[in-house]
C-alpha cells in the first residue's frame, strides 16, 4: 500500500480545521469536541465529518475513498487511486438527495454515480475522483 493514506488523511484533517466557524454563524464562535459550532446568535451547526478512509485493493494499486462531507444540505466523496486498475463499487454511507458532480482529470477512468453509489473501472490510473452535491 502506498504512503499516501496517511497524507490523505491529513489534508482531510486540514480541510476540516481550515473550516471557518463565522460563516455558519455569522458572528464569533467556538468549537466543541463533538465538530458542533456554538455562534453568538445562539445557532449550532454539526459538521457531519468523516475521516475514516476505506481502501480497496485491486489487480494492481490500491484506491482510498471516504466521504467527509455527510450533511443534509452538502455531501462530498474523495477516492484516490494510487496507479490502480480494476473495478470498484461503493455505497455511500449518506446518500445525495440528487446526481451528484463528479470531477475527475483521470483519463483511464470509466465512472457511473447516482445518488446512493459509485461504480469506478480504472486502468493504471493515479489521482483524484471528487463526487460532491446535495
């Protein structure tokens, strides 16, 4: 397996902490240790985050997918494939409500998404998948 999981690892861990609590309550916040965000106007907001990647190993490589993002209204899929080739399904833990985007510069990449799943087919293939929406 790659050394990458636990760099993908950290720039989740970084994206989460880069977050800033004043756009969700528009005024000063904190943070508690459950992810929740307590403003000055009294609202709250969960983050829904994370960060426990699934690997998957194929004929060769190996693919990272987790889904960060699992709010009502936002829902984010990153898969990182690490020169991979093969075929993978995967049932998102937190459905989208509508087709997802998915961005991807992967060229050798065949991707099928629908609002509860994933299908991926790669050949040789080394970078990022990004499924996002609501």
């Amino acid at each position: 397996m790659s050394m990458l999981l636990p760099a993908i690892i950290d720039l989740t861990q970084q994206y989460i902490s880069e977050l800033d609590p004043s756009f969700i309550t528009g005024g000063a916040a904190t943070a508690s240790a459950d992810n929740t965000f307590e403003g000055s106007n009294n609202f709250s907001k969960a983050m829904n985050i994370n960060v426990d990647p699934e690997i998957v190993a194929g004929i060769s490589g190996s693919l990272i997918i987790t889904q960060p993002e699992r709010g009502a209204a936002y829902k984010k899929v990153i898969i990182y494939c690490d020169d991979f080739t093969g075929d993978v399904y995967y049932e998102f833990p937190v459905s989208f409500t509508y087709m997802p985007i998915v961005s991807t510069f992967l060229d050798t990449a065949l991707i099928s998404a629908i609002a509860g799943s994933v299908t991926v087919a790669v050949q040789n293939g080394t970078g990022f998948i990004i499924i996002e929406g609501f």
